[in-house]
C-alpha cells in the first residue's frame, strides 16, 4: 500500500525528515509514534500529496506520488490534524457536501452509522463535543470508500473517554480490512491499535516492528515493583545479587529469567522483611523511547 525510501524533506536549513524508508501492508493499522516536531505530521503529508518531497521515492498504492496524484486521491481518505468541517452545517449535511466531491461514494447514512452517530445527524458541528467532532472527520475521510486512510493525531485533546470511542471506530475500519496510518504521541494508543509502529524523533526513524518486536528488542524486560518495601527487603535483594533500584520507597527489582520472581518472593518471605505489595511491570513503548533517546516522551515534546 505504502513504498518510501530514503525521503527527505527539507526547509532551508531544517531537516524535518531524514531518510527515512517505510512499508506497509493492506489491512493493517500502521502507527507513526513520536513527539510533536518530530516529523510525523510532515511525512504523513507527503504521502497524501500535500507537500512535496525534498528527495526520495514515496510509492502509494502503486502509483509514484508526484506522477499518480489522480489516481491515488480517489483512493484515500484524510483526517488532517487539524480537521474542521463547516460549523453551522450539521453532521449529515457536511458528510452529503463532502460526499459530493467524489465520483465514487458510500451513503451517507451508511456512514453516520459507523461512526455512530445517528443520534446526532441533525446537530450542528459547532455544537458538537471534541470526540464527536472526529468522529465526523473519520466519517467524511471515509466518503469515498478509500482503501488507504490517514488520521492524523486523531484523539489529541480529546478526554480519555473521547479517546476510546475513536480507537474503536479505528479498530472498525481494520476488520473492514481498511488500511490505516495512524500518527500519534500517545504511547499506549499506538501499542494498543497497532500492528507495526514506526518511532520518530528528529526527523529519523528510531525503531520499527510490531509492538512486541519493538519493545523485545528495545525494552528493558519486565521489572518487579515491591511497593512500601522496608531496608531488610532491600538488604535481601542486594546480599541475592539480584539487579534492582529504590524509588521513593519502593523496589525495582529487575527480572532476569524465569527463576527471578519466586527467587524475590522467597527473599520477601522472610520473617524481618516488610512490604506493602508486589507488582510485575512489563516494558512499554515508552520505555523504548526513553531508552533509545535518554528521554520521556514530554520531555522531547518541549
């Protein structure tokens, strides 16, 4: 669906994507994971035909970019990051406009159903909360039943219930074998909705896989969290060699191999030992990318 190598984009002296390579299959969602400014937002619209490439090869749905703009424009469907649609419109009469720009469409009410919104077809946009707002912007990228979609940071700002109903919606397009690339900052939206992750910071590509070849290769493994532990917990866990540090009272207390945790659960059985409970941590995107950049996350944001 997808076919870039070595894309470059460049302003005057700014670097904003540096050689970066990409693949992505039919019917996956595919996510680009960074900061903002890390250059998501720029690849993203290259490959949608909205900005033009400094050098390198992008290949969508067969067609080169710059020569095959016709075709693949009947052929995708764009949630921009700043998605707007007309205020004093309502939600069926925006989905009929947009709708009407494409020779190829899907029913209108056909649409409002899978973005389930029937309830406020007659809405207003501007009276429509954050969440519903891009529930409409999937729905009007979706009006011409593309076979490639682009959601661009679709749930920023949105509130954690907000945030659910669209990853539902987006897990909705993949069992219609729709395929999505999906760009966000948010770690745990992209582990949960992904098949493969790209992760970027600065322009570049710092790790690509599944989620789980990612965080394997990347991760730390997974850490064991005695919360409330007393100095005789930690003295144990030191005297058994064992990889751990203290964090404002608590123990990690890392996991080598399979022998690891009932060999701390024995230490923690004995008589002088205190602790308040045990928590098993598995390493996440998020430590991936404090790994491979000596950052979090929000703090390459700023």
């Amino acid at each position: 669906m997808i076919e870039v190598r070595d894309l470059v984009k460049r302003y005057d002296d700014l670097v904003a994507v540096n050689g970066i390579d990409l693949d992505v299959s039919a019917g996956e969602v595919y996510s680009i994971l960074g900061p903002n400014g890390a250059g998501k937002t720029t690849s993203v619209e290259i490959m949608e035909g909205l900005r033009k490439k400094t050098s390198g090869e992008v290949r969508i749905l067969g067609h080169d970019i710059e020569k095959g703009q016709r075709e693949i424009r009947k052929r995708i469907g764009v949630l921009p990051q700043s998605f707007n649609a007309f205020d004093y419109l309502t939600v069926k009469e925006n989905i009929e406009y947009f709708g009407g720009l494409f020779d190829k469409r899907i029913a209108t009410e056909e649409l409002i159903g899978a973005v389930q919104l029937q309830d406020k077809r007659d809405a207003w946009f501007t009276n429509l909360s954050g969440g519903l707002k891009q529930r409409v912007g999937v729905a009007i990228a979706m009006v011409n039943d593309p076979d490639l979609i682009f959601l661009d940071e679709p749930t920023t700002g949105l509130d954690p219930k907000a945030r659910r109903e669209v990853w539902e919606i987006i897990r909705k397009l993949k069992s219609q074998n729709k395929t999505v690339i999906l760009t966000t900052h948010y770690m745990e939206e992209a582990e949960v909705l992904s098949d493969h992750v790209a992760i970027m910071n600065e322009g570049r590509f710092i790790a690509l896989g599944t989620p789980r070849q990612i965080i394997d290769k990347h991760g730390s493994g997974s850490t064991c969290v005695v919360k409330g532990a007393n100095a005789a917990a930690a003295d144990a866990v030191r005297s058994a060699g064992m990889m751990y540090e203290a964090s404002n009272g608590d123990l990690l207390v890392r996991m080598e191999n399979k022998g690891s945790l009932p060999k701390l659960i024995g230490l923690l059985s004995a008589s002088e030992v205190t602790y308040d409970e045990v928590l098993i941590k598995g390493s996440t995107l998020e430590d991936v990318f404090l790994k491979l950049t000596g950052k979090k996350l929000a703090e390459a944001e700023q």
